[in-house]
C-alpha cells in the first residue's frame, strides 16, 4: 500500500480527486497557486486531508498572501536536512543568492520600500551590481545566476517596470521562495542580517536565541499533522 493509499483510503471519489489534482498543482507548479482554482484548498476540511498527504512526504502547506499557496518541506525535515548537511545549492550558489536578497529585498525593506516577510521584490539587482560587491569571480556569477534561475530561486526581471534602466540582465527573488514556511523565511532574513552586519546589536540577538529556535524545529509535534503549519 503505498502513501497515497493510506491517507486516501477513507475519502470518498471526489474528495480523492480534488485532494489529487491540488497536491500535483502545489508540488509540480512553478507558482502559487490561487485558492479559488481548486477546492482541496478552498475547503477546509479538503484542505486538512491534502495536508495530511503532504505531512506523510515531508512536506506542508504554505500560504502566500491571502489567496494562494504552495508547498514546502516541514520545518523539522528542514532542520534534520540542514544537521546532516545536505543542500542542493554550491557555496557559489548560496553567496550569489545572499546577494541578490540583500540588495533586491534586505535593504529595500530596510528602507521602508517593502513590507511583510515575503521575498517577493520589484527591485531588481543587475549583474553590474553583483560583481561589484562580491570577491567571487566574474567567471562564475553568470553560471551560478543560471543555476539559480532553473531551480526557481531567482527569475530575471523584466525591462519594462524597472526602476532604473541598467545594461544586461537584473534578477529578482525566484517563486521557488515562495515555498518557505514562515519560520524558514525567519531563518534566512536572520542569516542575511548575520551576513551583512554581523557586529550590529540585532545580529547578537539572533546568536542569542539561535538555540532556543533550533529546538523548537528538531522535532515534529502532534499540531504539524493539520493546519498549524501552515502560513497565516
């Protein structure tokens, strides 16, 4: 019997369809994915059965905004991943990504420009910028930026709307982001306040607590089997 069985065994024929047809659109979809295009997430009830398959896999539900969602790993799976030190992305990757955040989201928002948690952005950081605050070399931010393109972690702005015309490329955050859940948005807004202004009085907070926070994520609690997990 396999995991799909045994969490839709009980459910009646529509309510495994919709429950089927939501977990390949959260999972296979480049983008959130609105509430009212399916009925596993506009129904609670449908809703908790869909989350209940996703807790099975490791993963859960995440809203974005008030009207669409997505899926991401659990936040325990997400810690246990992290202590054996498995990541899909090269150090070249990550320092490429931290600095895309930085300049397209940390420090707009610093400014007042972008509110919320979310990593979504209108500011988009052109190559030029990249290379000049960066000691990578510039052999490799390119095909680093390409990598991160295909994993959906950035995305390529559109010339039309930025607010500066800029020569080549600019990128902006990528919709694979949307898939974090709210403590991991938490978690990389501290690492990137680490990273920039690691002697400011806010980064010795985030040391302070750091083992009191990763507690909490170790181990998955009774709650995360339903909606406690997910964004709201």
């Amino acid at each position: 019997m396999t995991i799909f069985d045994t969490v839709l065994a009980d459910l009646n024929e529509r309510h495994r369809d919709e429950v089927m047809a939501a977990f390949a659109a959260l999972e296979h979809g480049r983008e959130p994915v609105a509430e009212a295009q399916l009925l596993a997430l506009r129904d609670a009830t449908v809703r908790r059965d869909l989350q209940r398959l996703l807790f099975r896999m490791g993963r859960t539900l995440v809203r974005v905004g008030s009207t669409h969602w997505t899926s991401g790993f659990r936040d325990d799976v997400t810690a246990q991943l992290a202590a054996e030190g498995a990541t899909a992305q090269s150090r070249v990757d990550r320092a490429v990504l931290v600095l895309v955040l930085i300049h397209s989201v940390a420090i707009p928002r610093s400014q007042g420009l972008i509110g919320g948690d979310s990593w979504t952005s209108g500011h988009p950081t052109p190559v030029d910028e990249l290379t000049r605050y960066t000691q990578l070399p510039r052999g490799e931010i390119r095909p680093a930026l390409q990598r991160l393109r295909a994993a959906g972690l950035v995305q390529i702005a559109p010339a039309r709307g930025r607010a500066a015309p800029t020569d080549g490329p600019a990128y902006l955050p990528g919709p694979a982001l949307h898939r974090l859940t709210k403590p991991a948005r938490e978690r990389l807004e501290h690492e990137l306040i680490l990273a920039a202004a690691p002697d400011s009085p806010l980064a010795a907070a985030i040391r302070a607590r750091r083992p009191a926070a990763a507690a909490a994520v170790a181990t998955p609690t009774r709650t995360s089997t339903t909606e406690r997990n997910e964004d709201t």
